[in-house]
C-alpha cells in the first residue's frame, strides 16, 4: 500500500537455462551410469585416494558391496605394501597406467590387475577415476603360452637330435634307422 493505494508487484525469471541446464546433467548423469555399469571393468572414483563411488563391475571384483568400499582409500585396496607404494604413485597422478598390480579380494584372495587413471572434474570438483581390469585369465592364457613354446622348442631339439642319429645310422643300419623314425615320429605328432 502506497499512499492509500495498493500495489501489486511480481518479479518473473526466466530460469529455461537452468532447467537445461539440469536436464543436460542428469542425462549425463544417466549416460555414464549406464557405461559404467556395462563394462566389465571395475570404475572407482575417489578424491586424494578416498573412495567416493564405485561401479557393480569393482563390487565384483574386490568382493565387496559398493557401501563396504565407499570411504576406503584406494591404497586400502592393495594386496600388500609395494602395491599400495604403486597406488599411491598413481593417485598423486605420477602415474596414469600401471601393469600388473596386486589386489585384495575378499580379504583372503588377490588378482592381478591392469589400472589407468585420470583426472575428472565433476560438480567443480577435481576427481580422479581409476579404471581396474582384472587380468587373471590373460595371465594365466600367457602362461600356457609360454609352455607350450617352451614344449615345442624341446620337442623340436628331440627331433633333430633323433633325425640326426637316424641320418647317420641309415647308411650303416635300416634296424637303427626304423627304431630312430619309431620314436621321431611320436614327437612329431605330438609337437603339432
């Protein structure tokens, strides 16, 4: 009431840019629940180590539940002191991708693990984000790899040395030289 008059005032904003704006962040939001949830790799995003949030990927792959890891530090994680040294390193951000670091599963386990990290900036906040990829099986496929080059490498020096022999032993006695081929010819279909 202004001198015995009333008045009626209102103020309107315009608040479309912020609605947008909201709307552009929860479909972000959406979007990266969605990737994160769909790869098989373990996401955790932590700040100066401690574990803000994790994806159901790194539940199944520490052992844990997504409240028993929230809140730990990441070094918390590590199977034994060098790897924590390693973790360390790579949150301070001297690093961003480590091969082969041992972790705790369950307490009583452990996995080898391949890890990058990077920074992020969410709400004005710098994060960092630690993608773990257990390598396990890799390992374990590299391994067998491995053997079986070894085992071939042996079989093949058996071989030769047996062609060897039976190369010398033809020209003097084709007894020698069918029991020579007898023995050769297992190794060769083994080693194949």
């Amino acid at each position: 009431v202004i001198e015995g008059e009333i008045y009626q005032f209102q103020i309107i904003r315009d608040i479309t840019k912020t609605i947008t704006a909201q709307r552009k962040l929860e479909e972000s939001n959406r979007k990266y629940k969605f990737f994160a949830e769909a790869t098989r790799e373990g996401i955790i995003i932590h700040k100066e180590g401690e574990i803000l949030e994790v994806n159901d990927a790194a539940c199944r792959l520490f052992g844990k539940s997504e409240g028993e890891l929230v809140g730990l530090s990441i070094t918390d994680l590590a199977y034994n002191d060098g790897a924590a040294y390693q973790l360390n390193n790579l949150s301070i951000g001297i690093s961003s991708k480590l091969d082969r670091v041992l972790f705790s599963k369950n307490d009583s386990e452990s996995f080898i693990a391949e890890i990058w990290e990077s920074s992020l900036i969410l709400e004005e906040e710098e994060l960092r984000y630690t993608v773990v990829r257990d390598m396990t099986e890799r390992i374990h496929y590299e391994q067998r790899i491995e053997e079986l080059v070894y085992n071939f490498s042996e079989k093949n020096k058996q071989l030769n040395c047996l062609l060897d022999l039976a190369r010398l032993s033809n020209s003097n006695n084709n007894v020698i030289y069918d029991e020579l081929m007898e023995t050769a010819l297992p190794i060769i279909l083994n080693a194949v």
